[in-house]
C-alpha cells in the first residue's frame, strides 16, 4: 500500500509519516517547493512537489496511492486570515477529496474538535452532542466547512472517515504549532490563566488512531481522538511545573479577559499582524472544550497517556531541538525535568 500524507511537515502529519515508516508502509508526501527540509530529513519517503489548493498539482502525487491521509491546514486562532483559511482548509480539501475519490483511494480527513463545538465543564461533548457552539471564527467556521466538502464526496463514492483531535502535543512539533502555548507559558511565565478548559491528548496517540482509523473507521463517521480534560490553570501548572517556574496562581476574570482580548486588538491593528492574544483567542480559551472519545476508544481502539507524559516529552524535544535558548547550562540543569519512557 502506497500512502499519500498532506501536511507531512506539521506535528500531525509527521507524526503520522514516522509511524507509517515504523510499520513498513510505503509513504508518499506532498509538498510545496518550498517546504521546511528537516521535518523530512533522514526519512525514507517519496517527495512530490504540489500544493492542496493547486488542484492540477495533485495527480502526480495520487498515483497509485491506496490510501490517503490529508492532515494539511491553516491554523490561526483569531479574527483575521478568513481567506487564506478558506483557501486552505476549504478549497485544499475539496481538491484533495475529489482527487482521491477520483484515484479510487481511500481518505482519512484529519479536522478538529473545533469544528464540532465544545462541551461544559462538568459535561464532555461527543460527536453527536454539543452543548456550546465555538465563536465564529475563521478557523472554526472553514474547518466545519472542510467536513461539508468529504461528506459531499462521499455522497459521490468517496471512502472517507474524519477524525477530530484535541489540543495535542509531543515531539516533531517543527513550526510549532500546538506547542507554541507551551513555549509561551514557560517563556511569560504568567500569574492567570484563561478561564476556560481544553482536552489534552498526545500527537502520537492521535497518529495511531489516524492510521487505525483508515482499516476499521465507518465511512462518513467522525472519531473525536481527544485525551484528559483539564482547565487552562491546571494545565499552565504542569507547564510552569516541567520548566521550573512558578505557577500561575489564577483564572482570568471576565472583566480581564475582555480587557486582554481588546487591547490585543488594538495591537494587532497598529502593528499590522494579529497577535496570538486577541479577543478571538481569548473568547475560545472561555470555553470547555472537553470531550469524550469513547467512540475511537471502542471502535478505532484509541488509548490515551497521561497528559503530564505529553508534556514533559513535548519540553523535552522542544529543548533538544534549539527551540529553548537563553538558558545558562546551570540553569538548564535545574530545569531538566525528569525523562519519561513512551507507554
């Protein structure tokens, strides 16, 4: 089996092409000219240059492919880039769902809990139930709109299962992406934290479930692969905890986060560039996001390690890789959290 892997330079897709590799599956990936190299360095796989919105580019890339695991996006959480995220996460799935369809192939379409909505903080939302919608952001609304685009292919015989991570970290995070909020606690190191909760899972689990979704997941069915449900104090602790800082003592008051979340507009608007702290952000982070993953437990199999696992592996390969500086080798050594084998 031949498999095509969009997005192989993101933390999900190349968590799911490193463990394709370890199985012996042949992997093919799609990229742009210009892609970043190391995420792909030392990697046994068949590059073809392309690009998901190009929708001519991919023929090449769909030869002989069986299966095809389209994990590329664009991922911003705020009020502006509606069409760079409709390009992407729009046009960039219908192009590769009517390719792959066309190619005969099977599809697993890696979306987002975000797509969804969310649940309460004392009830966890599956995928048939939701108890609050997400604001109407960009990234929200062109990820539900992706799902739109594989289940008209499906219509049209497409062979297709979606899949619906939590906030995910671990190691290969190369951009990074998820980790960024990681890398911004530690280096802020801040007194509050936002008032709401999100479901922490590990990028290596969410890569098993992807591939065990593509042999035993339902056409047309969504698989929420989400992990421990925590609040953002909880886990800005174990950030501050594995980095050696001290903890943020609080959640953010409504009166706060408004407050935040309107001067990080203001700032976007002068600088020019939306900011990671804007009233988009903030109002996502008032959320719970918590969910249940009992359907990939029983049907795809999917297990969950420990949140604080995730962590301290997700710092550790952040720090191996340069991505931690301004560190004293003494103060790096206090720091050094204990290593944790994978389970």
């Amino acid at each position: 089996m031949t498999v095509l892997v969009t997005g192989s330079t993101g933390l999900v897709g190349n968590n799911v092409v490193r463990l394709l590799l370890g199985e012996g599956r042949k992997v093919r990936v799609v990229v742009r000219p210009e892609y970043e190299t190391r995420p792909l360095e030392g990697l046994d796989v068949e590059i073809v240059h392309g690009d998901v919105c190009d929708r001519e580019s991919l023929h090449a890339a769909m030869q002989g492919v069986d299966l095809v695991i389209h994990s590329a996006g664009n991922v911003h959480i705020g009020w502006t880039g509606k069409e760079r995220s409709e390009k992407v996460n729009v046009g960039g799935t219908k192009n590769i769902a009517e390719a792959t369809r066309e190619a005969g192939a099977k599809l697993v379409h890696v979306s987002s809990v975000d797509a969804l909505g969310a649940g309460l903080h004392n009830k966890a939302a599956d995928e048939e139930t939701i108890y609050v919608q997400n604001p109407p952001i960009p990234y929200v609304v062109t990820k539900a709109a992706a799902e739109v685009e594989v289940r008209r292919q499906i219509e049209r015989g497409l062979h297709a299962v979606i899949i619906n991570p939590g906030y995910m970290l671990g190691p290969w995070d190369w951009k990074p992406s998820s980790g960024r909020m990681l890398l911004e606690v530690v280096k802020g190191k801040p007194i509050m934290a936002p008032r709401g909760g999100t479901t922490v899972c590990d990028v290596r689990d969410v890569a098993t479930g992807i591939v065990a979704a593509a042999e035993k997941g339902r056409c047309g069915a969504n698989y929420i692969l989400g992990g421990e449900n925590m609040t953002y104090l909880e886990l800005w602790k174990q950030f501050a905890e594995v980095a050696g800082n001290i903890k943020p003592i609080c959640r953010m008051g409504p009166l706060i986060a408004i407050g935040a979340g309107v001067v990080g507009d203001i700032w976007s608007k002068v600088s020019g560039t939306e900011g990671g702290v804007n009233s988009a952000a903030l109002q996502m982070s008032s959320v719970y996001h918590y969910y249940s993953s009992r359907r990939a437990e029983e049907e795809l199999g999917y297990q969950v390690r420990p949140a604080s696992q995730s962590i301290v592996d997700a710092w550790e390969w952040f720090r191996s890789h340069g991505y931690v500086k301004n560190l004293s080798p003494e103060k790096e050594r206090k720091k050094s959290p204990p290593v944790m084998t994978e389970a």
